[in-house]
C-alpha cells in the first residue's frame, strides 16, 4: 500500500464489495458494512467489485503519508479529508503528492467510509492490522445527536412482538464492529431459547437479559438467540452511518418488490 500509517485509530478492514455466498457451509457473506458508499469510491477508478479497498471505522482522526504520488478516492457518510491542511469535498478522486499528509475523520465516532486506490488496495501493512473483529472498547465515545434517524425492519421468523421495538429510541454501543452492532438499550421481552436457526445479516438477536444484536456481515450464519426482527439487506448500510451515541428509532417495513432480507 503506497500510503504510510502515522495515526489510525479505530478499526480498518480490508473489503470487497464481490462477496461469495456459502452459508449452504456456514460461511458468512462478508463484505462491506455500507455498500452504496463503498461502490461510490471504487467507482471513481471504475475498479471491479472484486478489488479491495479499505473499510474505515472512525474513533478519530486518521493520518497517512504518501510514499509517492498517489491517487485516492473516498467516500463515506460524514466523512471528511484534507491533505496537507487543505480540505477535499467528498466524495472525491484526489491526487496525494509524495511526502503530503493524508487526513481523514468522521463527524461521528462509530461512522463508517472507504479508501479505494487505483486497482484497488491489495494488502495492508502490519501497522494497519487492527481486525475488524475487534470492538470500541470506549464508552466515551459519545458524539453530538444529528438528525435523529430511522431504520426500517421486518418481523423476524420467530413469534415476538416488535411493537416493543418501535416508537422508543435506540443507541449504537461502542462495543460493535463487522460481525455485529450492539445496542445499548434493553427491552422487556421474555423469550426461551430455541434451536438454532439460519441467520442473516441484519437480523435482530435477543439475548436472555434483553440485550439486542444485530448481525452484520461477518456475523454467524446460525444462532440460538430468539429473532425478534430483520433489516432489510437495502437498509442495512444505514447502521454504518449513524454513529456511537447516536439515537435512532426503527420503522415498521413492508417487504416490496426488489427487497430483501438477506
């Protein structure tokens, strides 16, 4: 990679938006948290789906050097970029001199964007290894409330009501990350534990104590937990682009034409 780690907190995964199904193995899709905005970067170097580009879950500023001239494209929900103290709109195709500083952060910790490269990123170094399936371990991570947002979801196949999940309000935990995103809130549903069942991303766990789950794209393709509703796969991008500390509420969906839940 022709780009230098000087400072990245949070967590960085090597993506593909081309993902191989395999669940029939037990295998998830993988594939990137947001996948509108992760195609919009790639787009600008018209790189197949099938090249790698950087998924970025922001805690802070992120700081790159340019080991040479090089070409970058970024995109991402509140995702902002400067190089060398000059501001870049995004998203954006941008020239990063040789020597030049590369900033990136976000306006909320826990938002989601994308670094894609010319042929795309084909390995990260050592220095940018943190695995994606490490969580935030702050709980200080705490951002200002923008508009507050709304996340469609479906019942799940089991039999739960999720009226107890509609009309309240909701926080992202910082302890989330590609296999899953927690929620802070708990919710007074009683439920036993069932035989495991097929899962997908998207699906709203609940756990003994109340505790909510939803899978993301590295998340198991079976679980045991009771499944108390499901994002659609269209809206599941949203997730990445609220943020820690962040209140939203769900919306009942119907599944239309051209929808899905996995």
């Amino acid at each position: 990679m022709s780009l230098e780690p000087i400072e990245t907190p949070g967590l960085l995964s090597l993506v593909t938006i081309r993902t191989i199904h395999r669940r029939t193995f037990g295998i998830p899709p993988g594939g990137p948290i947001d996948p509108e905005h992760a195609r919009i970067a790639h787009r600008f170097f018209s790189n197949a789906d099938e090249k790698g580009l950087l998924e970025i879950w922001f805690a802070g500023q992120m700081r790159w050097r340019a080991l040479h001239a090089t070409w970058v494209a970024c995109a991402g929900a509140g995702m902002h970029a400067s190089v060398d103290g000059q501001g870049i709109r995004l998203p954006a195709r941008f020239l990063v001199r040789a020597g030049a500083e590369l900033m990136l952060s976000a306006e909320h910790a826990g938002q989601v964007g994308y670094l894609s490269l010319d042929d795309g990123v084909r390995q990260l170094t050592p220095t940018l290894v943190p695995s994606s399936y490490r969580s935030f371990a702050s709980d200080s991570l705490v951002p200002n409330a923008p508009e507050r947002p709304i996340v469609p979801v479906m019942p799940g196949p089991d039999d739960l009501d999720l009226q107890e999940l509609l009309g309240r309000e909701f926080t992202l935990d910082p302890r989330s990350n590609s296999l899953g995103w927690r929620l802070v809130e708990r919710v007074d549903i009683k439920a036993n534990r069932r035989r495991s069942g097929p899962t997908v991303p998207g699906t709203i766990q609940l756990t003994p104590n109340g505790s909510l789950i939803i899978l993301g794209p590295d998340g198991p393709t079976l679980g045991g937990y009771p499944r108390i509703g499901v994002i659609p796969s269209h809206a599941l991008g949203q997730l990445g682009r609220i943020g820690f500390g962040v209140k939203f509420k769900f919306l009942r969906a119907r599944l239309g034409a051209g929808d899905s839940a996995d």
